[in-house]
C-alpha cells in the first residue's frame, strides 16, 4: 500500500443555500479543492451523498458532477452509507489511491436537504433507520438519539445540563468558523428553554438541515512532496457496522461500531488515542458527542457527559473535540459532513484553522458516522 | 347444544361529556342528560377503528374460551363503520388472531344491529356442524353530524363471542329476528354522516322491533320476563331500554347490568352485545339472559341465553366491561375530539 | 405511493408478532431472517414473542416525518420484552408524565399510519401500559 496524503481542500459557506443547486454547490467546493491541491488532473473522483433522491428527486450523481465539473469521462462514484457517505467516500478515495489503481482522486460529499418541507427532511433522513420496524412505527433521527439519551441518562446519570454543555462548547468553537452555518456562540439557557423535538433533546441539541458540500484532493504521499505541498497523510482508516435498528443492539448506551473502527483506523495508524491531538466527530445530536467520546476510548463508558463538564473535549482541553464547531454549528449536510470534518483536520495540521487553531496539533482523527452507529468510519490524520 | 365459549368487550378510554358538545351547539345540555339520560361517551383515538377494536376484543374472546384460533371456521364482523368500503374488516381479524387461511369471514353492516347479526350466523353455523368455532364481532366507532342529536351518542366500541358446542360459558337456547323495512336511519353511499328521522326512528322503529322480537322470542321459548335473571336491549340512549323493558314487563333490575348508554353512548353495531359482555361478567350459573338488539332499516336479533358453570373460571381471564368502562378514562375537549373524528377540514 | 406488496409481506410480523427462533442457539430473530446473527445458523423454527414487557427507553417525538404530521406529539419506546426480545413501537394511551424505565407494557392492535385519504391503511403494534 502507497502512503496517502490529502493535498487539497475545499469548503463554502454552509446553509440554507436558495440559490444554489446540488450540482452548483459541489461543483464550487470541488473547484476549490482542485485548486488548493494545484493539480492539473484528476483519474478519478468518489462521492459522498446520503439521499439526493428523496432531498431533491436526483440519482445518478457520479456522472452527473463529474460532467458539471467539466471532467468527463473521469471515472465516478457515488457512495452511501446514510450520514457517513462522506466518510465513506474518503475511505474508498484512501483505498484507490492506496492500492495504486488512481494517482489523483478527487473526494466530495454533498447534500442538497432544503428543497423539501421539513417532514419530506425528517422522513429521508429517517431512511436511515430501520424503515420497517422504526420507521413505521413513526421513529425519527431524533427520537432514536433521544433514546439513547434517555438510556444514557437513566444508565449512567448523565444530565440534562451536561447534553446543553456539548451544544455550548461547539457552537463557541463555531462561533469562530466562518463557513458554520451557525457560527454563533449560545448559552446552556438557551439550550434548555429551547424547542423540544424529542424529549429529552430540544432543537437546540440537534445538528441542522443544511445545503453543503465539501471536497478534498488525494494523492500518493510522494507525490504531494514533490510538489512541494503541506504534507497531510491519512495514516489509518478503519469502518465497521453495527445493526441499523436501535433495538437489536445489545447496549443502547454503546457506539460498538465506532468503537472497532476507532480501534482499526488507531492500529494502522500505529497510535493510541491519548497520542492524537484533536477530534472531529459526528455530535449530530448532543447525546452523540458524549457517546462517540466514550466510543473511542477517550473517557469510560458513562464519563462522557461529565467530559464535557470538566472541559476535557473543549478546544484548550487535554482531547479537542470538534474545533471546527461540529455538525452542530457548523452545520450537517448529511453526505458532506465526512469530507467536512477531515477538511478541518487538515487545516488544523496546517496551522490554518484561525482563531480556532488549536496550537501544535500535529495529528488528528475523524470520526463520522451513519444512523445511531449502525456505520461508522473513522480516520487518523498526520501531519509531516 | 351450542352456545358462547368466551367474550371479550374493548372500550376506547377517551370521553367526551354531553356538556362539552352542547356548549359547541349551544344545546341545552341538562335535557339531554335527562331526556336521553346521556352523560358521557366514548371516543377512538385516531389510532383506534372498527378493526383495531374488533382485534382486541377478539383476543379478550379468545382468552376466556382458551382453544386454538386455528379451529375457528368464521369470522364475522358487523359494523356501520368499516375502515374501507371494499376490503373486509374480518381478513385483517382473522389475520391477527392467527384464523386464517382455513376461515370463511365476511363483514356485515344493518345500522346497530349488525353485530348480533354476526352472532346469529355464527352460532346457526356451529350448531349446524359446518364449523367447529365461530367468532362474531359487533364494531363500531359511528359519527353522528355536528350539532345532531345523534353527536351525543354516537360511540366507540366492540365485543366479541366465540361459539361453539364443547368448554360453553352460555347457551343459547333460542334465536328469533323480526324485521321489516323501515327507513328510519340510512347513510347514502359516499356520505359522511347519515340521518334519520327524529322522532319517527322511536315508536314504528325501535320500540315496534324490539317488542316484536322480544315478545316473538319468548312465545316461541314459552318464556315470560321473570323467566329472565337479565335482559339486555339495544341502546341508543339510556331512555329507550329502560322504557322498551317497562313495555315489555321487565324490570330496572333486570336491565340494569348490561345498561351502560350513559356512560358509553351507543356503540351502534357494538351496543347490546357490549351490554351482554356486562352482563356474562356479573352473571351466574344458571342465570337466563334475554339479548335483544335493534338495527334500524330495521330489524332486531333476539337471544334466549343460558349461563354454565364456566362463567366463574374464565371472567376474570380478560377485563370486565364495567372495569374498561369506569377507569383509565380520558375526557377530551371538543376541539381534540373534532380532531381525532376529522371534523376538521385541513389543507390537501 | 408503494405498492401493498410491502405492507402485505409483513403482516405476521406486525399483526401476529411472528418471529424465528434459532435451531441451533435460541436466538429469536424479529423479524425472522435467513440467517441467525447470533451464530450464522440458518434453520429457524416459528416463535410467536410476548405480549408484554418493560419499557427500556422511550421518548416523545414532537417532529414527525410524513406521514405522521397529524400525531404529533407521540411517545415511542424499546420494550424488552418478557422473551428477552427488544422491540420498538409506539407508547399509547399513557400520559407522557408516567412514560419510564421499566413501566411495564403490552402489545396491542393499532392503526399506525395511512397512505393518505383513498390508500391503505398501516396497522400494527403499540404498547400500551398494563
């Protein structure tokens, strides 16, 4: 296997993007990337995208934004794997570049999610649960986090305020992220008197619907010193799969998926997670910020709530987690997230995350995940 | 002899008050609760039909007749108020209670009296051998207009009877119907709610139907009303019974168990069978029990019912009507209750 | 509009609860699969689950998806139920005020949804408190 590394990045501003179309909106993000890396060409490009069917009626992505891109006849891919698409698309960009069968491959995510009332919104995001033992019964994203939550706090006495606490904290590192959708600070007040959604999470706890795509460029580690390019490689990537439906798992409190993929991504990458310096995870709901934290080993199982308390996974703390502002501020266009959270890890190895810098990261992992943890892909990043 | 193996009563817990829907109207609440002795009735959530209720009260049945619901040959649902107009109510019971696929079913529909409808076709095909377990249902969740008198009354509910020859908990010892055609209550085809014809659906319709039934049944069993522990009438409001048993020489006492109108409403396809859950619940052995329903069209389905020994094991193996009667209970508004009966026109 | 097809295929599940038991180590999957994901057995025998249990974990849903818009708010929870096996469905005629670990339920014949004015209508489960 080749080193890969990650020579090009490229993000717009996030939101409720009226003027612009799918196509547009990956296209922008792709250009960017293509020329931050500086390159000329590309053998291939992968996609992330969770469910452009239902948000806006379109399939057949692969071609459709390689030719928007104006890079026919490159070869395509659009992949799935409900809100970890984008992660998704990384590892199978990671593999492919690896392997040696594509020098130069481009890896997007892109969701277009405002097209659609917010009911059409809920209903195709909640394609991602079971759709015939949950989603018939009338189980949405939230509900399902909000069980977790309400196991999580019945198991191990997590508290209300400590879910608000997780909001907090990524929204003020969002606050210093101008691509956030909401980069704006909020209080724990805020969070708790505002609108519920699903008890015990109100709106405020929850990522939002969101237009964006993010892209980067991969090439062979050696190639990007040639070019005399910051060198970022991806030295571990690591998947795993747990039951979509919530009920069959055997601990409701537990992301075992993201636990092994953590655990592969760590072993490849030869490190342990007390040795990486900041953190991108999936906190599509407050409760799944705690959770992952536990998840990859970075508090016990049930610390995950006073973590946060203490300050561990704030941007100044001992495990940085989301300085980016997370899904949460930043924003969650489902498919884009993956490709998202590793553009800020590079940008953090960099040393160009701005006023979020979080100063001497020289490693860092993401992790992205689909459902309630029924996929989850995680990445370690390096910085040389 | 056959007769019924088990019975089972299912009552939604939402009410509604008579004074909630007379502030509405602007009715005079205090005559309805004293003219038609009409306090209270119940209300399907939107969750709740004429199938969901036939199911459970069918459970309930089958718990207390404990056999095989494989070995039930018919299924029979009698209900003004089917969720489809075509596609039958009694596959989806029959599914549910695990009848099928060696079942003949078929939904019946005659205003009130279509569960006792089900209860004569069900039992005349146990006596006659052509199956061996028969369930009835009598289902209703009926919509009386807004602002109509029948608003007041119109309920939700279901009771179930399993027949057969073998484990009976009562037999039935003589059946007889009286019928006639009588356009005193209709519903048209594609319409919402139906109506009636006041004051004319009382002496030509019920109360000539249910006398003739009642007085035919007991001249051909040679029964007078002392003969009878119980006697249980259609109820479409509290007054009627009462009155149509005081015609007949019954007394207060003797309708008095399975009289549950003001509190209930009138069930419609579900009324006198729900009274006879009631009733089977209080009853003991030996006790004789008079049925009598009214289905306006019109017609009325009379019961000469026998209690057994049985009674006593397999009354408490499922709730007693009085119980989901008297507790649990919910009141609504009448804004929800518009809500859950789609009284309310919403965008397309 | 799906066809029925999808709804048909279900209906011992969801009107019978019928489930499949592992031959070879008990499991009992719902709804019944090809293979036991406990021991990758493939032979099943019919089981039927309980028709009670408790409450694991539960919560309001107060944004719905299509086509639940007209329920909203409605509580939805995982039951464990007495055969060990853990099911969700929807928690009715409870007060959202008694929904909590461990309150004890049964299972019971409901309407879940419709497609629409003139299609189908979704019957299925729900719990309901003993």
């Amino acid at each position: 296997m080749r080193d890969v590394a990650i020579i090009g990045v490229g993000m717009t501003k996030w939101g409720e993007l009226w003027e612009k179309s799918l196509r547009t909106i990956f296209t922008e993000t792709a250009l960017l990337a293509i020329a931050d890396a500086g390159v000329d060409k590309i053998d291939s490009m992968v996609v992330g995208c969770m469910s452009s069917g239902l948000f806006v009626g379109q399939e057949h992505l692969s071609s459709l934004l390689a030719d928007y891109l104006g890079r026919t006849p490159v070869a395509a891919a659009r992949v799935e794997s409900a809100c970890s698409s984008g992660g998704l698309a990384l590892r199978q960009g990671f593999i492919e570049v690896a392997s040696g069968m594509s020098d130069v491959v481009l890896v997007g995510g892109v969701e277009k999610m405002t097209d659609v009332t917010g009911c059409e919104a809920t209903y195709a995001l909640g394609t991602a649960a079971d759709q015939e033992y949950e989603g018939y019964h009338g189980l949405t994203f939230p509900g399902l986090y909000a069980m977790m939550a309400v196991a999580h706090m019945h198991r191990y006495g997590t508290t209300r305020e400590q879910l608000a606490l997780v909001a907090v904290k990524n929204h003020d590192n969002g606050s210093r992220n101008p691509l956030a959708q909401f980069p704006f600070k909020i209080t724990v007040e805020g969070v708790l008197n505002s609108v519920l959604v699903a008890d015990p999470l109100r709106i405020l706890d929850c990522s939002p619907i969101t237009d964006g795509a993010a892209a980067v460029v991969l090439c062979p580690a050696d190639m990007a010193r040639k070019m005399k390019k910051p060198v970022v490689r991806i030295t571990g990537s690591g998947q795993a799969t747990d039951t979509i439906a919530l009920a069959s798992r055997k601990d409701l409190t537990w992301l075992e998926s993201t636990h092994i993929a953590a655990q592969k991504a760590l072993a490849m990458a030869g490190r342990k997670v007390d040795e990486i310096d900041l953190f991108e995870v999936h906190d599509c709901f407050t409760i799944a910020e705690i959770m992952v934290t536990e998840a990859l080993g970075l508090v016990e199982k049930g610390r995950g709530g006073r973590a946060v308390e203490e300050g561990l996974t704030a941007r100044g703390g001992r495990f940085p987690v989301n300085p980016s502002g997370g899904l949460k501020a930043k924003g969650h266009p489902v498919g884009a997230t993956g490709v998202a959270q590793a553009i800020e890890v590079v940008k953090q190895l960099r040393g160009e995350a701005g006023d979020r810098q979080v100063k001497g990261a020289r490693r860092g992992l993401t992790q992205n995940m689909g459902g309630t943890g029924g996929s989850s892909l995680v990445h370690v990043f390096e910085a040389e | 002899m056959a007769g019924i193996i088990g019975y089972g009563a299912y009552i939604p817990r939402n009410r509604i008050r008579v004074e909630e829907i007379a502030k509405v109207w602007g009715a005079d609440a205090p005559s309805f609760k004293k003219g038609l002795m009409l306090e209270e009735k119940s209300v399907p959530s939107p969750d709740q039909d004429t199938i969901t209720m036939a199911v459970e009260g069918s459970k309930r049945a089958l718990k207390r007749a404990g056999i095989d619901p494989r070995e039930i040959g018919a299924v029979y649902v009698g209900s003004e108020s089917h969720p489809y107009a075509v596609k039958p109510s009694g596959t989806v019971l029959a599914e549910a209670i695990g009848a099928t696929p060696d079942v003949h079913t078929a939904d019946l529909e005659f205003a009130c009296k279509a569960g006792t409808e089900g209860m004569f076709i069900a039992l005349n095909l146990v006596r006659s051998g052509a199956v061996k377990y028969a369930l009835a249902v009598g289902a209703d969740t009926s919509q009386g207009a807004p602002g109509d008198a029948l608003e007041y009354s119109a309920a939700a509910g279901a009771a179930a009877f399993l027949f057969g020859k073998e484990r009976l908990v009562a037999e039935v010892l003589e059946t007889y119907s009286y019928t006639t055609d009588m356009p005193d209550f209709w519903r048209r085809e594609y319409q919402y709610y139906p109506q009636h014809g006041g004051r004319f659906t009382g002496e030509p319709a019920y109360f000539a139907h249910v006398t003739g039934a009642a007085r035919g049944i007991m001249d051909r069993a040679g029964m007078k009303p002392a003969d009878f522990r119980y006697v249980v009438f259609h109820q479409p409001n509290g007054k009627f019974p009462l009155r149509v048993g005081e015609m007949l020489g019954f007394s207060k006492k003797q309708i008095e168990p399975g009289w549950l109108v003001s509190k209930l409403g009138n069930t419609y396809s579900g009324s006198s069978p729900l009274g006879l859950t009631a009733t089977l619940d209080i009853a003991a052995a030996g006790d004789m029990i008079l049925l009598v329903s009214y289905g306006s069209g019109a017609g009325s389905d009379s019961f000469v019912i026998r209690v057994t020994e049985r009674i006593d094991e397999v009354r408490d193996l499922a709730p007693r009507t009085r119980k989901l009667l008297d507790t649990n209970k919910v009141y609504l508004e009448y804004g929800a209750y518009a809500k859950y009966r789609r009284k309310i026109r919403k965008a397309e | 509009m799906p066809t029925p097809s999808r709804y048909w295929r279900e209906i011992p599940q969801r009107y019978r609860m019928e489930a499949g038991k592992c031959k070879a180590c008990g499991f009992v999957a719902f709804p019944p699969r090809v293979v036991c994901p406990a021991c990758g057995a493939r032979e099943f025998v019919p089981a039927k689950l309980a028709d009670g249990g408790k409450i694991l974990t539960y919560t309001i849903i107060r944004v719905p998806p299509r086509p639940f818009e007209d329920q909203a708010p409605y509580a939805v929870g995982i039951a464990e139920l007495d055969d060990g096996v853990k099911l969700t469905a929807q928690v009715v005629d409870c007060d959202f005020a008694d929904l909590k670990v461990g309150l004890r339920v049964r299972l019971e014949f409901r309407k879940l949804s419709e497609e629409g004015e003139a299609g189908i209508i979704y019957y299925g489960y729900k719990f309901v408190p003993e």
